[in-house]
C-alpha cells in the first residue's frame, strides 16, 4: 500500500517539475513522510510563483554544493551597553567568588557606586581590584580624601601585596586630594561659566594626574566630596553629573565609594549618584547578636547579567573573598 501512494507521488511529480532535476534528484532519496512534506511546498513555492511578476520570479533553486559555499551567518551578538553601544571587553575585579556572581565581567567603562557603612570592606574591595588591574598591566588611580597615601599602602602590603612595586612600574598611584579645593574651584569655575551647567574638569584640580590616563579609577569617597559642598548642593549635583560624563569619555572604569547605613536602603548623599551609576554594589556589615557578618549584593549593573543575592564574604590574610553560594537570609532590617 505504501509502494502505490510513493508510485503515485512520484509519477505526478516528474510531470510537474520535469524541467528542476537537481531539486528532485535531491528529495528522491527521502521517503514517507519528509519526502510528502518537500513535495508540498514545493507545490506551495510554484504556485505563490505563479502569481508574482516575472522579475521577482525565482530562477534558480541553490543546491547543497552552493548553499555550502556560502559564508556562516553570525550567530551571536554580544550585549550592548546604554545608549545602544557595544561592550566591546569585560574585566575581572580580582576579588575570589566575587567574579563569579557576573555572567561575562564587569562592563568596561562603567561607573560603579560601591555604598557601604563603616567597616563594611569598601576601601579593601576597591584596593584590591586595582592591585589586580594593575597587576595585570592595567593603569589604576585610588583618589583618597581622608586616608593618606601611606595609610593606604600600608592596608595593601597587609594582604600581601606590592604598591611600592607597581607604582614604580607605572601603573598604579594613590593620590590623597582635597575635596574643599575641588569644591572651590567648582564654584568659581561656575562663577565664570555665569552658572551655566557645563563645565571643563580638566580645570578642576585634584582629580587625574597631568600625563596618566588610569584604565581603572577610585574615589574614595562621595561622602566625603559631598560634604565640602555642604551651603551648595545644587554645585555639588552638577559636579557629579559632570563627573560621571567626564569617566563615560575618558572610557575608564570607575568604583566611586559612598558612606551610608550599615543596612541602606539609599546608597548616595542625593540619589542622582545611584541613578547615574551604571552598577550599584552594597556591601552590608550585619549585626547577628554580639557578632558582625559581612555580606556583598550587586543591585544593579547595566550591560550584564548577574546574580541577583546577597550572599556571604570574607577578610582573610590574603584579601577579600565571596561565597556566591552562601547566601544572607535576615538581619538586613538593623540600621545600627
């Protein structure tokens, strides 16, 4: 029963497509049920054919051989960033487990807020992706306006690590700046534009040094810059609007450190500074009795995805390390 209905298919088929020998040499070699599904449309391909004007009429059917020669089409595109720009390289933070939480790396080029209370591992999470950066050949800046540049070093060769070295190479510095001379030469410099928003900060001193152009980049901290420009809030908004413009066009990523509560629930001075961040990192310092417990979380962080937790951390004698599977359930409600 089945040879007859092949039998039958196949003299009905060599009427109509006597002429395309390539197309019926290809489907002669199938049988049952993919061989009635090619033939129909086939059919269906004819008669849409039929209906079409003669210049958009398919002349040629590709064969296997041709089909082959053609060139692969892209199968993945890589994520894209705001502003519909590509992500062309991801980076790593150096930080044990911590990478681990990001599906590809860090965007490059982001600006990061890094929001902690007091002993949270702020300083130490930022010292320690720029002596990887820098480890690795990357050019690293740590902007301090309070520690000292010795206090800093000092915290790096704890963990076992050489700032002395890498600076002598030229690729890492720590800088302690001034955040009342910033705030001053911001006000005057807006005095002079006649209030107007736009402002150049290579005028405004304290920021990078003349002649290095960091791939990573801290400022530690916006608290403390915040602070300078207590009477002048609006100067202070403005400032770091253009702060973060000026990162986004020099391409450097940046990890901007911001105090708050031990469990926040605002993680800037404003608001605007997490709203123009392109990641928001909280590192909690928990309170669980007479006993602290550090957790980290990535709230938000464009261009790649990420796990979406709180999970467990640690200072050990050779840096900070994560445990992405140790997650924090709790004890998030205490402000104190």
């Amino acid at each position: 029963m089945v040879n007859k209905k092949k039998g039958a298919l196949f003299g009905k088929l060599v009427k109509t497509v006597e002429k395309d020998t390539e197309f019926l040499a290809d489907i002669f070699r199938k049988s049952g049920k993919r061989f009635e599904e090619k033939y129909k449309d086939y059919i269906k391909r004819k008669k849409i054919e039929r209906k079409l004007p003669e210049k958009h009429k398919v002349k040629h059917y590709p064969t296997a051989k041709e089909i082959k020669k053609r060139p692969e089409p892209v199968r993945k595109i890589r994520g894209r960033e705001k502003k519909g720009k590509p992500v062309e390289q991801w980076l790593k933070t150096g930080v044990p487990g911590f990478d681990d939480l990001l599906q590809e790396g860090m965007p490059k080029g982001a600006a990061i807020l890094v929001a902690g209370g007091a002993g949270s591992g702020k300083t130490i999470f930022c010292l320690q992706t720029l002596n990887y950066g820098a480890s690795n050949g990357e050019k690293c800046l740590y902007i301090s306006f309070e520690e000292s540049e010795k206090n800093l070093k000092k915290h790096m060769k704890q963990f076992g690590w050489d700032p002395d070295g890498l600076e002598k190479k030229g690729l890492l510095k720590i800088k302690q700046a001034d955040a009342f001379d910033i705030s001053t030469s911001v006000e005057a410099l807006l005095a002079k534009a006649k209030g107007e928003l736009m402002i150049e900060l290579e005028e405004v001193p304290g920021l990078v040094p003349e002649g290095f152009k960091p791939d990573r980049i801290v400022l530690d901290s916006l608290s403390a810059l915040a602070a300078a420009f207590t009477t002048r809030e609006e100067t202070y908004r403005i400032y770091i609007e253009q702060l973060f413009r000026y990162f986004e066009k020099q391409g450097v990523t940046s990890f901007l450190i911001s105090e708050t509560e031990q469990s926040p629930t605002k993680f800037s001075e404003t608001g605007v500074e997490e709203f123009l961040a392109d990641g928001v990192i909280v590192m909690y310092n928990i309170r669980r009795g007479n006993i602290r417990e550090n957790a980290i979380e990535i709230l938000k962080l464009r261009g790649t995805r990420h796990q979406k937790k709180i999970v467990a951390f640690q200072i050990t004698d050779q840096g900070m390390v994560v445990y992405p599977e140790q997650e924090v359930f709790g004890g998030l409600e205490d402000k104190v």
